[in-house]
C-alpha cells in the first residue's frame, strides 16, 4: 500500500498599514479604545456610500509584482454576503472573479536533512477587500475567555486587508511554514503591513487534505486561528495525522472549518465548510471598476526594493551565517543592517547584534523597531566599542540596552559613559584579581589541571563578578591559564 501524500493550500491575510481605512477616513490605530474608530461606512450604516483607499491599491499592486504576479487592466469588487456578528453589513466588500493580481510565485528555502532545498509555490491570486470586526469572548464579570456573553470592537471593521491565495503545492508543514516566514519578510520589506500575527495584521489559514499519491485531490479542511509560524506546522501536521487515521479505520473527511486548539495541540470543528454559492456574491453597486493602465504597473514596479531572497543571498556573501540574515529580514531590519554597514561596521558583527541583542529586546518589551530609536549608526558604533576593546561583550549588551531604553537619545559612547560602563583596561588591576580567584578555588583549578577545560569558565565568571563585568573575558581566560600552569 502507498504512503499518504499530505497537500496544503494556504489564504494569508495582510492588513495594510495604511492610515486610514478602506472605504472611509476613520484611522488603522491598534490598540485603540473599543468601537471609537468607526463611522456610518464602517459600521454599515443605510446610504453610506463606500470610496476605494487609493493607497491600498498601489501597496496591493506592489504586493502582486513582488510576487511576480499578473496586474489585471480592469477589476472589480464584490458584496461576499455571509451573516455573523462581526460583520456590520452583513456582507464584506471583496474581490471574486476578477481580483487584482493573479498567477504570482514564491520560492521558499527549506532545509531537509541539513541540506537547503527550493521549493516553488504557485500563487492563484491577491485580492483586495475589507477586515471585519473582533468579536471578543466574556465571562459573567465582563472579563475575558469566558463563554457567558460577547461584544463586538468594530474597530478593525474595514481595515484594507489583502488576501494571498496559493495554490495546493505544498506538501509538508515545512514548506508552509517556509512561505508564511519569506511572505512576511516580503510584506515587512515593501513596508505595506508591519506583519506582526500577534496582533493579527497578518493571519494564515491552511487548508489540508491527503490523498495516495497519483489519486485526485482529497477532501479538504480548513484550519483557522493560527497566529504563529510553529502553530501553522503544528496545526498541518496533526490534521493530516487526523484525516489519514480516519480515512484508513474506513470513515470519509467531512469538509469543514476547524479550530486549532493551540494549549491541546488539536484542530476542532467549528462549522461546515461554506461553498462559493454560499456566499451569494455580485458586484457591488456602489463601488466602480478599479483601472490600472501598463503605464501605471511601471510606475509601482520601478519602486521596488531589493526582495528578501536577493538580500539574502548578498548577506550571506558578505559572511552572515544564513540564519542570522533570515532573522534580520523576517524582522525588517535589512535597511538598519546596511545602514550600520555603511558606518563602518563588518556585516557579520552588525547582523549579530542584530538577530541577536535587538531582536530579543524588542521582543521582550513588546516595541516595534520603527519605535526603537535605533540607528545604523548606533549600530557601527557599538561594534567599534568592542572591537577596540572600550567596553566587554557583556558591557555591550548593557550598553545596548540604555540605547533602546532611551529610544536612540544616546549613542552608545555616551550612555557608557553616563552609566560608568568602560572595560577594565589595567593589567595589573586584572592580573590581581585573576590571582585572588585562583587561589580561593582550588577545587576548580585543580579539575583544570586534571583536563577539565569547562572549569575554566566558572573561574572566568568569577572574575566577571568581581569587576563588574568589565574584564575582557579572554584575556581573563589567557591570565587564568598562565596562573594555574604556574
């Protein structure tokens, strides 16, 4: 008997950072007090009268060409007609037989057994259309996760959102996972959405069937609520696992929408997959016919930046390890990177400070890299501190830290400075304390003695303790060695 073969589709969504919305003038803002962003269009109020963001067309051309797809002369919006709560109109403006952009591609990098592998992902079409409301989950006491009541924050009502549809070419969770990772890092470069899942403005759906490889298409089912790049893989894997196990104990797959449940590591159904006639579209009357001359696609194609894959590949020349280069561009900092370059700064040292330091700070304290202050040539100038020896590795991220906190206020010279952050530069101040180290732990200089190489780290941090962090690490390892061989 043959193996299963397991086939993906995925729809990613993209909210546009535009500052205003789709079809009226009421502001994008996230994190806005509920239902304070909405007006008489957005809220689907009787004769309010829908007109087209005209930047929301160029970021979504611009999307379609970087993803080498086809920009369509004439195109139409369309009345997706479906009823639920966060859905003022009762019917959200989008684009069916004719959207936007058609027959685009993506070449996504996997790695499989250590070795990199292309793989091709063919995209059916972009469309433009609107985002719906959140529907927000309350107990009894009005606080969140419960099940008692719900409320609606129609802020998000009509936000520009773009929806990319692949074609069902991938076939692990992988790949899938590989292509949500370069869309995002597309999508950053352009500039047209900041692509952050945990705040929604950019979301994935997958839709997953197997089949014996050879057979038809099978049943499919879609996966929703998946807000990570490791919950796409993970949602992919155990619903293949599901249908395959059901399928071979003799049942059939019921197309459907599932949940994924993130904490159980489980899809649920949540409702039966609607069909396209269930959404009963026709052109929407209100809105005409968006044109776009060949005149206009040179236009928007003459603006775009160097993409993700050609960055990568010039990174990786210039000695970034590729895991590092892929950090820095997933997180849309290839522009800080060259800037930092540009001011003198090796390309390795920079992309470290980079995929390391910065992205784990900005991370930690939840602010985005536009809101950071960082410079490039905050960047340069830290990498020169260490390299001249003015300040420690672990200095450095100190440094680093007062940089961020300050949003770019100080350079890293200067908050080394304030904050008494320099390397200890005396050799027989460090030779001293070297010896004091050595002689109150015997037990440990004896294992180095013996061959225990790892000792002699516990020994370094003990010097580290005792100035402050500001020794350099090895040349402490190098008067360690000296001390204990004497």
């Amino acid at each position: 008997m043959s193996a299963w073969e397991t086939v993906v589709g995925l729809e990613v969504h993209v909210e546009l950072s535009t500052a205003t919305k789709m079809w009226c003038g009421c502001p994008t803002t996230f994190g806005d007090a509920p239902n304070t962003n909405v007006c008489p269009v957005c809220s689907g109020q009787p004769g309010a009268l829908p007109v087209p963001n005209a930047r929301a067309v160029h970021d979504a051309t611009l999307l379609g060409l970087a993803l080498g797809g086809t920009i369509a002369p004439r195109c139409r919006f369309h009345r997706k007609n479906y009823f639920y709560p966060d859905l003022a109109k009762n019917y959200q403006i989008s684009q069916y037989d004719v959207p936007l952009v058609s027959d685009g591609v993506l070449e996504v990098e996997v790695e499989r057994d250590g070795e990199l592998v292309l793989e091709t992902v063919r995209i059916e079409r972009l469309h433009m259309e609107e985002d719906t409301g959140k529907s927000l989950h309350l107990g009894a006491t009005g606080r969140l996760h419960g099940a008692d009541r719900s409320a609606i924050d129609y802020n998000r009502s009509g936000v520009p959102l773009l929806e990319i549809v692949s074609r069902p070419d991938v076939r692990d969770p992988e790949t899938a996972q590989a292509y949500l990772r370069e869309l995002q890092a597309i999508v950053r470069t352009l500039g047209v959405s900041d692509a952050r899942m945990e705040e929604g403005s950019i979301r994935c759906d997958a839709n997953v069937s197997v089949r014996r490889p050879g057979e038809p298409l099978g049943t499919r089912c879609e996966i929703k609520n998946l807000n990570s790049v490791r919950s796409l893989g993970r949602a992919i894997a155990h619903e293949a696992a599901r249908q395959i196990a059901v399928l071979e104990d003799g049942g059939s797959i019921v197309m459907e929408t599932r949940h994924w449940d993130e904490d159980a590591g489980v899809t649920r159904t949540l409702r039966r997959k609607e069909t396209v006639t269930d959404y009963r579209y026709f052109p929407d009357p209100d809105l005409v016919e968006v044109t776009t001359s060949p005149r206009r696609v040179a236009e928007v194609r003459a603006e775009l930046p160097e993409l993700p894959a050609a960055a990568r590949a010039r990174l990786v020349a210039a000695g970034v390890p590729r895991a590092q280069a892929a950090t820095v561009l997933g997180g849309g900092m290839l522009a800080l990177l060259d800037a930092a370059v540009a001011a003198g700064a090796p390309a390795p040292a920079a992309a470290n400070w980079l995929a390391g330091e910065v992205t784990g700070w900005l991370a930690a304290e939840g602010v985005a890299l536009a809101d950071a202050g960082l410079t490039g040539t905050h960047v340069a100038e830290l990498v020169a501190m260490v390299e001249e020896g003015a300040v420690s590795a672990t200095q450095a991220k100190q440094v680093l830290a007062g940089v961020l906190e300050d949003r770019g206020a100080a350079g890293p010279r200067a908050v080394a400075e304030a904050r008494g952050l320099s390397q200890l530069r005396d050799e027989g101040e460090l030779a001293r304390v070297v010896a004091e180290v050595v002689a109150a732990n015997p037990d440990a200089v004896a294992a180095v003695r013996d061959g225990n190489d790892r000792a002699i780290g516990a020994l370094v941090g003990q010097v580290m303790r005792a100035t402050g962090g500001s020794a350099d690490p090895r040349r402490t390892n190098e008067l360690l060695r000296a001390a204990i061989g004497s």
